[in-house]
C-alpha cells in the first residue's frame, strides 16, 4: 500500500480501525523506494493473520523497517538478494516463533513489536516510523574540511580533464 495509507484520516483511518481492532493486522513492513517496475515511492507491506487471535500476538503488531534493505538493479528499480529477504524473514519467523528461531527482540532502527494501547494511543497509526526507533549511528573521526578541500580539489582537476576531452573531440 502506499505510505499514505497508514496514517490517512476520513475512510481509510475507519477501515484501518476496524482491521486493527478485529485482529486483523499483523505485520507492517516498510519498503524502501524503487521496488516496484511501475512506482517509484516507497511504499508499506501490509501482512494480515486471522489466525493471530489465538496467539500471544493477538494484542501486537509488528513493525520493520526494511527501507534500507535492497539492491539496486538501475537508477530506477531496486530489488532484495535471496539474504535480504531471508534477514526480513528471520525477524517474522522469530516474532511468530516458527522454525525454533531464536527468540524476538527489538532491534533499533529494524523491528518493533507494538501492542494495540500503544497504537490506538498514536490514532491508529501504521506508520512504522512512528514505533521502530531510529539507529544512533557513530559519526566518523574524519576532518570535514580537510576531507572536502581534497574532494574539491579532486573535482577541478576532473573537470578541467573533462574539458580539455570535449575540446580534442
């Protein structure tokens, strides 16, 4: 489905109500851009499971966000590697406990399993941006100005050869 639809208001926030409060969702992943041959934006995979209300998930849903997850195949598609998929699935498996998985557990910045308060709390919201934390990443030690004064340099050089290239063609 298309972003949009996990935190629209009007019919779809009332269709959205009714799944989340009959049972009915059960996984949302959020998928990075270019994924599709005839969409461009990301976009969130909805998963749905009846059988979940006979399960310890039956009051949860779980969040991935799986936007940094593919490999690009051209400028404008992207596609998963048989182990990209097989890292979403593992996550799914360990939250269903299927296959003797080890056990769940949120990982921040990739997966968050949320119970329904919590959700009914953000307005229904299946925006799995809103749940899965963001990953603190460790800025680097590199000198910025010194490492952009080398890649400035690097670009006029290149230009000028690139000029000097256009004049002999």
């Amino acid at each position: 489905m298309a972003n949009s639809a996990s935190d629209a208001g009007n019919k779809e926030k009332e269709i959205r109500t009714k799944l989340i409060n009959d049972g009915m969702v059960d996984i949302i992943i959020s998928v990075g851009p270019n994924m599709f041959m005839n969409a461009t934006l990301s976009c969130t995979l909805w998963f749905f499971d009846k059988g979940k209300k006979s399960t310890d998930r039956q009051n949860k849903i779980l969040f991935i966000n799986a936007q940094d997850i593919f490999t690009p195949i051209d400028r404008a598609h992207n596609t998963w590697t048989d182990e990209q998929i097989q890292e979403i699935a593992d996550i799914v498996r360990r939250y269903r406990k299927e296959d003797n998985k080890k056990p769940y557990a949120d990982i921040k910045g990739r997966c968050k399993a949320v119970d329904l308060e919590t959700i009914k709390a953000n307005d229904y919201s299946l925006n799995p941006g809103r749940y899965v934390e963001i990953e603190e990443k460790e800025l680097s030690n590199i000198d910025f100005e010194a490492r952009m004064t080398e890649l400035m340099t690097e670009f006029t050089t290149l230009t000028e050869e690139s000029h000097e290239l256009e004049k002999k063609l």
